[in-house]
C-alpha cells in the first residue's frame, strides 16, 4: 500500500488550483489550451515526482487536462 503524504497533497492542490486558474489567461480558445497544456504538464511532472510517481506519465496527464481545460473556458 503506497502512503502519500501531507506535503504531497498539499503540493498537489496548489499546484492544480495554480493550473486551473491560469489556464483561462489567454484571449482565444489556442491560446488559453497552449498555456494550460504547459501549466498542466509542469505541475503534473510535479506532482508526480513528489509522490514517488512517474514524472512523465504526471506531465503525459496534467498536460491533458490543462490543454482541456484551457480550450473549454471563456476568456
């Protein structure tokens, strides 16, 4: 059973509501999905290293999900 720590989790909330929140900076849909691709990959490598995970499936995943995530929300 893998034990995620107190810091991990922290880490991991406040690098995702970072992502979240300036995914939207951008003034077309490209743009905003471009930046949150990047913004998602950097905090997924993150948290991925910090939980004793695989850096590069976080990045693979947060990338994912910031480029959604930026492409979905208005400006």
């Amino acid at each position: 059973m893998t034990f995620i720590s107190t810091r991990a989790v922290i880490l991991s909330l406040a690098l995702g509501s970072a992502a979240v929140s300036l995914s939207a900076c951008g003034h077309s849909p490209v743009t905003r999905a471009l930046t949150g691709g990047a913004l998602g990959a950097g905090a997924g490598a993150a948290v991925g290293a910090a939980t004793g995970g695989n850096a590069g499936t976080g990045a693979l995943v947060g990338g994912g999900v910031g480029a959604a995530g930026g492409a979905l929300t208005a400006p």
